[in-house]
C-alpha cells in the first residue's frame, strides 16, 4: 500500500510516518509538507491512504482533499488536524475525507481509525 502523509509540521510529520511504517510494515509511505507538493505527488504516484493536515502553508487541506477526490477517488483521506471546529470538520467530510482525528488524540485514536476506514 502506498501511504501519503501531507503535514507541514516536521516533526508531527515524521511521527505519523513511523506510525504508519510500523502499522503497515510492508507500505511505502511517501511525505509532503505542502499542498503543492501533495498534489504533484497525487499526480505521479497511486496512494490508497493520505493522512492530511488541514493548515497547509500553501493551501487548505480540506480543498485539498477535494483535489486529490477529482484526481482519484481511491484514496481513503483521514484528516489529522488541531482545528476542532465543527464547520471544518463536516467540511472535510464534504470534500470526500473519510475520518477526522485530531491530533492530541493521534496515538489513541489513529491506528483504529485506520483499521475501520481501510476495512481491516
């Protein structure tokens, strides 16, 4: 499985990409730590998982969900963002995001998450 993770935070960044390695040994996952970046990666690449942050430098994740629907609508998107506003929230729904985890709660919630939007 290919594994996109668009987070402009380094380290938060890295985090769930060791998170990911380690839940799914045998994935390649991939980083971007922009909209841009995470879009020409869409392009070129078949991911069947993006976790995405909502505050990007260069855009909105939930727009950017969006984009990546129109460009495939394979991948499942999981938002993992410090905003908890309800209106953002039912917005990355809209755009086609299949879960919402916030990140203080990534390590309790993340991974089951995972487990019922990949059907696993």
């Amino acid at each position: 499985m290919n594994i996109l993770v668009v987070e402009d935070n380094r380290h938060m960044r890295r985090m769930l990409s060791e998170m990911m390695r380690s839940a799914f040994v045998s994935s390649i996952v991939v980083e971007a730590e922009d909209a841009s970046s995470a879009l020409r990666l869409c392009r070129d690449i078949h991911f069947e998982l993006v976790l995405l942050d909502v505050a990007l430098p260069d855009g909105n994740g939930v727009a950017l969900t969006a984009e990546i629907k129109l460009l495939n609508p394979v991948p499942k998107v999981v938002i993992v963002s410090n905003n908890r506003a309800r209106t953002c929230q039912d917005a990355a729904a809209d755009a086609g995001a299949e879960a919402y985890v916030f990140k203080d709660e990534v390590y309790e919630k993340l991974l089951p998450v995972l487990a019922l939007v990949l059907d696993r």
